[in-house]
C-alpha cells in the first residue's frame, strides 16, 4: 500500500528525508525494494529547468529536463589519480540491476470511464507483456504488469509545482487533479534492455485514453496528458531507440551540488550522478549527463564501476545526436571518458561519475566539458 499522503504531512514537518537501502541481490529482494522506496518516500521537489514552452526562464542550452533540489547522503568522488587507481570495482559491493522496473499511475476525478482491469486487459491485447490484478505470482516471468487500483487516500496527488509542470495539463485539470479520487497504478517488470519499455509505453498511453485520467511516473516525478505522454513517450523513438532525456529526469541535490538522473532504472540501468558541479558548469554538466544517458540506453553492455567512454560521434538516436552536436564548438573532441564508482547511500543502483587527472573535483569536471563540448579559445 502506498503512504504518500502520510509522506506529505511528514514532508510539511521535516524539511530533509534520508533514505538508504541495501544491495539488490534477488528479484524478490529487487521488486521488494523498488516498491519501498516508491511507496511511502517523499516527493522530489523543483524542476531543474523545464521545456521552453513551459517556462518563461530561460532554458539550458541542451535539450531540457526537469530537475529539483533533494539533499541526498553520497560518497564524494576520488579526488587525484591515486586514488582512481585505488578503486577496485570488485570491492564497490555494486550490485547491478536484474531487469527493468517502472512505476506508473493513471488518475481519475470520481471513477475510470472503463473498469480499471478491463482496460488494462484490453490495452495489453496483442502485446507480449503478461497483466496480473494485484502481485504476480512468484512464477511470473518478465515482462509483466501488475495493476493495484486504490483510492487516492493511499496514493495521494503530488500538488504544488510537480503538478503545475504537468505536461500537456489544461489549467482546468491542473486545477481539478487534487480532488481526484481514485488511481490505477500499474508496476512495470521487464527484462534489461530497451525493447519492453516501449511497449509498456504503449500500454500505459492507450490504458489512460480508456479510462479518461492523467498519467503519472513515479521515478520521474512528472504528470502528462495522453498526448503529452505520446508525444514524449512513443513518438520520440528512433528504429527502437529511445531518446533517453525525454524518458528520465536530471534531479539536482542542493547538499552535494549534485545531478542526478532518475528514470533510468526503467531500462534496468543504474542511475547516474555527477557531485561538485560549479553553479557557472550546471548546463553544460547536465547536457553531459544526458550525453552519457543516451549512450547506455544504447548499449548493450550496462555501465559498471570503472572506465566508461562516452563518444558522441558513437551514439545511434540521430536527434539527440544532433541536439548535442550543435553545443559542442570546432575544437571540441566529442569524446571524454568518464570513472564509475558505486553510490551505496543511493536509494536504487546508482554510479557516481567522476573524471580522471588530477586537481579538485570542479577542475577535473572543467576539463571534462571543455573535452567534450570545446572552448572559446
């Protein structure tokens, strides 16, 4: 059962919620966790930057994803050489995700126009994706979806600014969204990779046009309308290839002066997270974080502790290529190489990102995007 409203009395009470969960080692302990930290946690707060047409600020130069200020216990990255070199990746205690998991919603002002099973049964019709009414039995094989229909006393709306940034909302359902009443939650299972995702997207854009309610992502903390969802959701692919910024959010943490990914776990990928980013480096730190997003949703080999290269030249979503190639200058390389360490404070799977060579953190991250994306001399 979801406690997101007891979680927001709590959040009016407590300004910070620290959260740490242990290594992920069976499917069991997997699905356990995962419904742990999305049942009962507390909202992640302020959108980071939000799409032009939604803002009047003025947006990163890359393509834009919401972020918000969360303080979050992490280690901070080796600091010179020596200690990179001193990092073992077989003594980080990381355990890499078994499969892909994704927790979705649908809300609806009294009741669903279709009965909630139905239409979830209808939806998945002639897919490959299997649908239980409540938990899956412990036989179940991936992909699967599980559907909890509850009243919003037990999965509240996440109002204020998470609800305002709603995506393709009218005024009037932003307005009317808190007073809703009942909400179906659908928990995605799938195997690694990119393939099932899609196909969960499908689902979950024709399951909210059935039932007339407004979709929800519970890791990235975003609203859409259907069309909303379909615009960002489906029509964005390429071939089979996602483009990885529009399915995530990039999080900052106020405490570590951090950025953060969340939503990448959809793909059964660790999440990713840069610290001691300089206030004058955000936008382009941002942009190399989604860089390095897009990257291992495309490959087929996850990313582990240790050396990760992210090439632009290599990436296979011809738009997203194209969006980041135009911030990168004549003298750029397009080409850096990232070091992966584990995150045990992180509530999912998560790998810090540092850079190798020598001086503090902030200078190392310089270097980096001055790498990447060139410089003005």
């Amino acid at each position: 059962m979801n406690h997101r409203v007891a979680v927001i009395v709590l959040v009016a009470l407590f300004t910070t919620c620290f959260v740490s969960t242990g290594a992920l080692v069976t499917l069991t302990v997997i699905k356990g966790i995962v419904n742990a930290a999305s049942d009962g946690r507390p909202p992640d707060p302020e959108p980071f930057a939000s799409d032009p047409e939604e803002s009047t600020s003025t947006p990163p130069p890359t393509p834009p994803e919401p972020s918000s200020d969360e303080e979050l216990s992490v280690a901070d990255p080796p600091t010179t050489d020596d200690e990179l070199a001193d990092e073992d990746p077989e003594d980080s205690e990381y355990a890499a995700p078994l499969m892909g998991a994704a927790e979705f919603a649908v809300f609806h002002q009294d009741k669903a126009k279709l009965d909630p099973w139905a239409a979830l049964q209808k939806a998945a019709k002639g897919s490959k994706l299997k649908v239980f009414k409540g938990e899956a039995p412990a036989s179940a094989m991936a992909p699967y979806l599980e559907l909890r229909d509850l009243g919003t006393a037990d999965y509240a709306v996440i109002a204020g600014k998470t609800l305002e940034n709603g995506r393709g909302l009218t005024p009037a359902v932003k307005a009317a969204l808190p007073r809703a009443k009942r909400v179906s939650v659908i928990d995605a299972w799938m195997p690694l990779g990119v393939t099932h995702l899609q196909e969960v997207a499908k689902v979950m854009h024709t399951y909210a046009q059935l039932t007339g309610g407004v979709l929800w992502d519970e890791e990235t903390q975003e609203y859409f309308s259907p069309e909303a969802w379909k615009a960002r959701r489906l029509d964005t692919w390429e071939k089979g290839v996602p483009h990885a910024s529009l399915n995530i959010t990039i999080f900052s943490d106020a405490a570590d002066k951090g950025l953060r990914t969340a939503g990448l776990k959809h793909f059964g990928l660790p999440e990713l997270k840069i610290v001691n980013v300089p206030a004058e480096s955000e936008d382009s730190a941002l942009a190399l974080l989604q860089a390095a997003a897009q990257i291992a949703v495309e490959n087929p080999d996850p990313p582990v502790p240790g050396l990760y290269p992210v090439r632009l030249n290599a990436m296979k979503h011809a738009g997203h290529k194209k969006a980041l190639g135009e911030l990168v200058r004549p003298n750029a390389t397009r080409s850096v190489d990232l070091i992966l360490t584990n995150n045990p404070a992180a509530k999912v799977p998560t790998l810090n990102v540092s850079f190798p060579g020598t001086g503090a953190p902030p200078e190392r991250l310089q270097a980096a995007l001055t790498e990447f994306f060139g410089s003005e001399d």
